[in-house]
C-alpha cells in the first residue's frame, strides 16, 4: 500500500507522462508492491515502439529502457546528465529526465539501434 505521498508521485509521473507524450503513450502496466515503504513500477510504451520502465523506490525514480529482451537504465544509454538519487523525484527532475529519456529514445530510433519490444 502506498503512503499519501507514494500516491501523489504516482499520480505525477502519469500526468507528466501524458502532457510529454500524449497519446504517442500508453500505459501497459502498474504494479504496487507490499512493502512497508513506498515502491511501485509503471512500464509505459512510448511512441509504438519503446517499452520504458519507470522504478519508484523510496523517493527515487530510475528509468529504463528495454533493448532487445531487458531493460538498461537510461543513465547507461546516454551521455547526458540525468538527475539520480533523492532528487530525481522532484517534479523538475522527472521533466528533465524524461526529455533525457525522449532525446535518447530518438537517437536510437534514428541511429537505427536494436528497439524495445
């Protein structure tokens, strides 16, 4: 079960996700784990073509993309910043980190790389 704030995060990231991207996304899945602290996942398929796993533990958000049968985390994928640790569940944070993600996901479709299923 997720605390108030737990639920408020997840709320946010669906709706940055939906102003970011429209209905270029769908949201395949969501899970709440039973944990005695808030952690939940949310895969999300961007632009028809790339499944991207969002990981919320403990107030800190990783995001990862699945190339060819796993998923890498966004930070191995590209060379440009991305805020990690406490911060990158800051509101500000997920939207630089999801232009991260949406700068990333063109260079791979553009650069023709191996795409998530």
């Amino acid at each position: 079960m997720l605390s108030e704030n737990g639920t408020n995060k997840m709320v946010l990231l669906k709706e940055v996700i939906n102003q970011k991207w429209g209905y270029e996304s769908r949201i395949i899945h969501e899970k709440i784990f039973n944990a005695p602290f808030d952690m939940f996942k949310i895969c999300v398929k961007l632009y028809n073509n790339f499944e991207v796993l969002i990981e919320y533990d403990r107030s800190i958000i990783a995001i990862s993309i699945k190339i060819d049968e796993s998923f890498i985390n966004l930070r191995k994928l590209t060379k440009l910043e991305t805020i990690k640790g406490f911060k990158s569940s800051d509101e500000n944070s997920i939207l630089h980190n999801f232009e991260v993600l949406d700068i990333t996901l063109q260079e791979i479709r553009n650069n023709d790389l191996p795409k998530g299923n």
